[in-house]
C-alpha cells in the first residue's frame, strides 16, 4: 500500500512527565498508533484476498428465470391465462359447458370422443356426470356409446338435398329450421333464390323467414274457409279510399288520387269518361273458345 510502519517508539517520542495532563495526551496517542496498526494489517489482509480471487476459477452460473425463459421461449404469462381459462371453464355452471361442447360440435360437425372434447374446449364430458347427461340426452347432440356428433333438425348435405326437402314442403319451410343443416346452407339457399326456383318470403304474424318451393306443378291446397274470405272481401269502389287503407296498413300506394284530382280541378281539366263499348254479337262464325258450355249458345246452334 505504500504506507511505512515504524515504531511506536519512532513515531510518538516521549513526553515529559512534568504534569497529568502531558501523561494523559500520550496514552490517547500511544492508543491511536495501536488503532492505525490494526487497519494497516486489514488493509493488507484485503489486497492478499483479492489477489487471490483473481486467479480463482470460473464459478457455474447460477440458473435464474431469465435464463429459464431464453431456453424456453412459452411465456409464464400465456401459461397462467391458459390455466386460469380451463379453471374457469370446469367451475361454470353445467349449462355453460354443454353450450361450449354444442357450439364445438356445430362448427367441426365432427366426431369427438370425450377426450377429444376435454382436449379441444376443456370440458370434462366423462367425470362430470350432470354434463355427460344433458349431452346424451339433448336433441342437438347424437351419442354412439363412444363418440359425440352435431344431430340437425334437417339431415341434408348438399344444395341438390336442400332443394329435394323444400319441394317437399310446399307450405313452407322455416329458414331457422335449415341454418343448422351444413356449413354453406344459407349460402346455396341464397343461390336458389336467386335462381327463381325457391321464394324466400317473411311471415308477417310470427316474423320468421320461411322457403317455398317455386314448381308450377306442385298443387298447393287452399282451405274452404281460406277461400271465403277471399270472396267475401269488398274493396272500396273509389281510388282514393283504397290508397287511405293501403296507408293505414303501413303500405305506400303507386298513385295519387286526390291529388291527381286536385291538379286536374285547377286547370279546369275534367277526366273523360270512356266511352262504352258496344256489345259484339255473336255470330255463327266467331270462334267460340266457351266450346264445353254449350247452354251459352243455344241461340246461336238453333
């Protein structure tokens, strides 16, 4: 270090003993000397350590989570927001897990075996008994013994199949009922009306879409009473009257007749009445196309 050690002797000469307060000074310095000796050697003792850490060898580097996470790149955050999901998902009410397992099944519309479900959407179909239940005994699902599938109201796969089964129900058919059927469903029923060969029409009383066959030669059945109130319904004999109700049934009419006649009353306009046809008698060269009445043309045969 550079620093020289001499005596005590050496370095605090004697004072004289001529009074006590001389004798006092030269003991605290006689004890300071003692003291700077004793750092002189741990300063020393300090410089001999750390020569020798230099030529110690290399330590093993303690494994910390910085070096963890470099080896491994999946994050210990994506990890835990895995584990909280599936620990959500098994502690939520049945209801919630047999929808999870539903949807599964409608989207993949594939084949799942229980551990196949508990692997795709953390669902435990097997041990949990409330939900292995509601699953075997819900319409939507179908259960082997084995494996779990998508069960539709309408088993169809193809546009050829949707449009056989609408054609069968020329009353008919709700969209809802179809949605379920195959993944392009709604996408090959557009195509079919846009084709002309299916009408796509809303029903006013259960707001619902409903799908009707378009085929001239399916017979559709009228009910008698359908038909009587057909024939029973008068409409109002003047124009104006019809667009009011039209109106009233929250309907836009075509025409405007009160103010077409408002118009025509300004410019001293009055509508023409037609003139009336005069009737065509008939004669024995008409062509008759009324051949199967033939009491309609007693006169003209006599």
């Amino acid at each position: 270090m550079g620093i020289e050690k001499r005596p005590i002797s050496e370095q605090a000469p004697p004072f004289p003993s001529c009074s006590s307060e001389m004798m006092a000074l030269q003991k605290n310095l006689i004890k300071f000397n003692q003291q700077q000796e004793k750092c002189l050697s741990a300063l020393s003792s300090i410089n001999v350590r750390a020569g020798s850490s230099r030529a110690a060898p290399p330590t093993v580097p303690i494994a910390t989570s910085s070096s963890i996470a470099t080896k491994f790149p999946t994050k210990f955050s994506e990890n835990t927001q895995r584990y909280q999901l599936i620990h959500c998902i098994k502690n939520s009410e049945p209801g919630a897990q047999v929808k999870r397992v539903i949807d599964l099944l409608r989207e993949t519309r594939g084949d799942f075996t229980a551990e196949q479900i508990e692997e795709a959407c953390y669902v435990d179909a097997i041990k949990n008994k409330v939900v292995f239940n509601s699953l075997t005994h819900n319409v939507k699902v179908k259960y082997d013994g084995k494996r779990f599938s998508y069960k539709p109201t309408h088993d169809i796969k193809n546009k050829t199949e949707l449009l056989q089964l609408i054609r069968k129900n020329p009353e008919g058919i709700a969209i809802s009922e179809l949605k379920d059927s195959y993944r392009l469903v709604m996408e090959d029923l557009q195509a079919l009306k846009a084709s002309g060969v299916v009408w796509w029409l809303s029903n006013s009383d259960c707001r619902e879409d409903v799908a009707y066959p378009n085929d001239p030669r399916i017979t559709i059945k009228v009910d008698d009473e359908i038909k009587q109130l057909f024939r029973a319904e008068e409409l109002p004999r003047d124009m104006i009257d019809i667009e009011r109700y039209l109106r009233g049934n929250g309907m836009k009419p075509k025409t405007d007749t009160a103010r077409r006649r408002a118009m025509a009353q300004v410019h001293g306009l009055n509508p023409k009445p037609k003139a009336k046809k005069k009737p065509r008698n008939i004669s024995k060269r008409t062509k008759l196309t009324n051949a199967h009445l033939p009491e309609l043309f007693q006169d003209i045969c006599s």
